[in-house]
C-alpha cells in the first residue's frame, strides 16, 4: 500500500486581491461561499492523504483556526509550517526535509488556484510511468504569464521555461506537483527558493506532464477572483433542479423607505406596494429573502437586539398584508474604504457572501434568482452571486456617481413595484 501526503502552499500575501485580503489571508478568501482552501483540502482527501502540510505567514492565526477546525474532524490531520518570512515555493520545502519520511510521494499544490483537477487520476497517472515527478498543465490562456511546458509523445516534459516571450505551446504549470518521496528530499537538500524558476528546469525529461482538460483559473487578480465565483455558480449548476429562485432585496430605499442610519423601530415604513410586491412574488414560486449591510452595529450605534426588532416591526408591517419575508441576513462589518464597488469583506455588499449563505441555507438556485437593490453595491452582489437579473430601483440612494460596467447588464425601475412587473412580465 502507497502513502502519500500533500503539502499546500497557500502563505502568499494576495496583494493583488486587496482590498479582500486586508482581512482575510490568500488561501481562505471565499469562493462560492467557501474558503478557497476547502476545495483542496477536499481534494487531497478523496486521493488518500491522511497528513498535510500548509505554510502560513499573512494573517497566519486566520489560517491556523481553519487547521484546528479540520483536525477536529476525523480523518486529514493538517500541520503548519509558519514562515515569519516568506521562503518560496521551494524555502518551504527546504525548511521541512523530513515531512517526505514514511512516504512514497508528495503532491504539491499552490493553494491559490481554484480546480476542479482529480488529483486521484493524476496520482494514477504518476505510479504508472517511469518518471519521479509529474507536473499537472492546463490550457493557458495567457501563456507568456506561465511556466510552459513542451512534452514528447510519451507526455515526458522535454522543456520547460517561466514566463516565455515565445511560448512553444499554451501548456503551463497548473501549480500541482507530484513528487517521489526520494526526489524530495533531493529537493530539500538544494535549498533554493522557487521550484518554477530554480528547481524544475533541473528535472527536465524527469518529467511527465498530466494535462487537465477540465476547469482551472489563477486567483491571482481581483477580476479573476469575482469570475471564480460566477463559475462556481455555474459548475453547480447541474445540481440546482429541484433549487427554488429567490428574489434578494436590500433593505432601506428599496423595501422600506430610506432613513438615514435607521436605529429605531417606528422608523420602519414599507414602500408604496411594498407588501403587494412581496406577495406577489411568493405566490409565482420566490423565496424573499432580505440582505442588509448593517455597519451601525459594528460601530456600535445599534445592536444585534435592536436589529432584531426592527425586523420585527418589518414583518408585522408584512404580515398585516398576508405576507412574510422567507429569510434575513445582515453583515455588522465596518467598512475601512470608502469606494463601494471594492469587496472589503466578503459578505458586506457589494460582497455576495449573504447571497452564497442564503443560497446554501435554502436550496436557492442563483442563477434564476433576481437582486433589487437602491445602490451599486447592491447591484453588484448580486452580480458577483451570478443572479439572472439585477434591478436597481429609484426611491433610495440610486448610482450616486458610479458607472456600471458594460457587461454588467441593469435594469433601472421607478420603484419595487415596478421591479415586480418587470420579474413576473
Ligand atoms: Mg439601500
């Protein structure tokens, strides 16, 4: 019986990913709803390892409660290897020679891609040709940004350089290596810093490549991350029949009339056909669910009890019409900036954090779901959740100065009312 065992990287800053990564670490930012790390740990357990290594550095405690939280379960045990500073791909490796002891290989992933890579076959792949490493390619789109990798036709990788000025073909390093045991330690005993440009062009021809025909992206940008999450959406997609749709609606200046800082009750107002809306869009299959950005409670003004009462009133106010509101969700975060088209946190709109949790919550299928909102962080969490429609209503706060980007298609409406005739035509 093979043991293998995994080691992900996943310490880099992500200062690409800023403003998000200001308050969460590379490796954990959500995607769908889920810490990116959650897809591989889930990987690497379908494959058979029971022992993971994770480097940290950034926000390194955020990193080490995850840690506790899988050990915690049965199964995959994770250890930390903390990097006051940052020893690359390779340092990493170096810094923990024996972690190889007792196994016969090593996969090596950079944690900061979003897969759906089998990393079973691929380890099927590796014990069955000759060679001590297998390097997993995807199709890069961009291939003069990549490691590329040229292969014979037995799949040995013949050449292999980083970032390319004339790439010999759009075959790049996908960031996940399988290594035998003995070809680790070797590494270790180099004591370089990036296995990219140090180490793998040392390993020419002792190496195969296994080429992932499926889905793989960089996380690296801002915009790469926001489509990661339209694409998880999508991947989904499949398991949504049965999933009901949902109509997303801000709160004030949408569904209840704006009040700057609402804090009490009696200041709760439906707009004019704000109930009938509601009641409609129930009686043609909806669920409403309301989603709130709530800074006054993280700065104190309000609490999590006068909240509640205030959705109490909401709901009184409904039920005196027959209706109701399918579910609540509020984010307490204060925001540190003041551009509200930037994700700061990642359930604060314009994050699609409470979008993801409702979906996961109540079987919502988001991509037949609809967002109504009063402001462009509004507009844009339904966006990033990958909803049907968006609608951008007139009787709160309306664009302010943003423009929307082109491809972002809006629908401007005079009021919720309005947007219930535009949903259910
Ligand atoms: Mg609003």
């Amino acid at each position: 019986m093979n043991d293998v065992k995994a080691i992900l990287l996943g310490a880099g800053l992500g200062t690409r990913l800023r403003p998000l990564t200001n308050q969460v670490t590379k490796c954990l930012v959500p995607i769908a709803g889920r810490p990116l790390l959650d897809y591989w740990v889930e990987q690497i357990a379908a494959t058979g390892v029971n022992e993971a290594l994770i480097n940290t550095h950034h926000l390194a405690e955020q990193v080490r409660e995850y840690i506790e939280a899988i050990n915690a379960q049965s199964g995959l045990q994770l250890l930390e290897s903390y990097e006051p500073k940052l020893l690359g791909s390779a340092g990493t490796i170096a810094a923990n020679p024996n972690f190889a002891d007792g196994a016969d290989e090593i996969i090596i992933i950079y944690a900061d891609n979003f897969s759906d890579v089998n990393v079973r076959d691929m380890l099927a792949f590796h014990r069955q040709h000759d060679n001590p490493i297998t390097m997993l390619l995807f199709h890069a789109p961009n291939p003069q940004a990549c490691g590329i990798a040229e292969l014979d036709a037995e799949g040995r990788i013949t050449g292999f350089e980083e970032k390319p000025q004339q790439p010999v073909s759009d075959l790049a390093n996908a960031g996940v290596y399988i290594f035998d045991a003995q070809v680790y330690k070797q590494i270790a005993e180099m004591n370089l810093f990036d296995l990219g440009y140090d180490i793998l062009p040392q390993f020419i021809s002792k190496m195969h490549g296994w080429v992932w025909e499926g889905y793989h992206r960089d996380i690296g940008t801002y915009e790469t991350y926001l489509q990661a999450q339209r694409d998880a959406v999508e991947h989904n997609k499949r398991a949504f029949s049965g999933y009901q749709p949902a109509i997303f609606l801000d709160r004030d200046g949408t569904l209840i009339e704006q009040v700057h800082y609402l804090s009490r009750p009696d200041q709760v107002k439906l707009v004019p056909g704000g109930a009938e809306a509601i009641k409609k869009l129930r009686k043609a299959g909806f669920a409403c669910i309301l989603i709130t950005n709530q800074s006054p409670i993280g700065q104190g003004i309000i609490t999590e009890n006068d909240l509640k009462e205030i959705h109490q009133l909401l709901s009184e106010q409904l039920a005196q019409h027959d209706t109701k509101l399918d579910g609540f969700y509020h984010c307490p975060a204060v925001p540190q900036i003041k551009d509200r088209t930037l994700i700061e946190h990642y359930d604060r709109k314009p994050g699609p954090g409470m979008l993801f949790k409702a979906a996961a919550d109540m079987n919502i299928d988001l991509t037949r779901s609809w967002m109504i909102g009063d402001m462009i962080s509004d507009i844009l969490a339904g966006y990033h959740a990958h909803c049907e429609g968006l609608i951008l209503v007139e009787t709160g706060k309306g664009l302010e100065n943003y423009e929307i980007a082109p491809q972002i298609p809006i629908h401007k409406v005079a009021d919720l009312p309005a947007a219930t005739n535009l949903i259910l035509n």
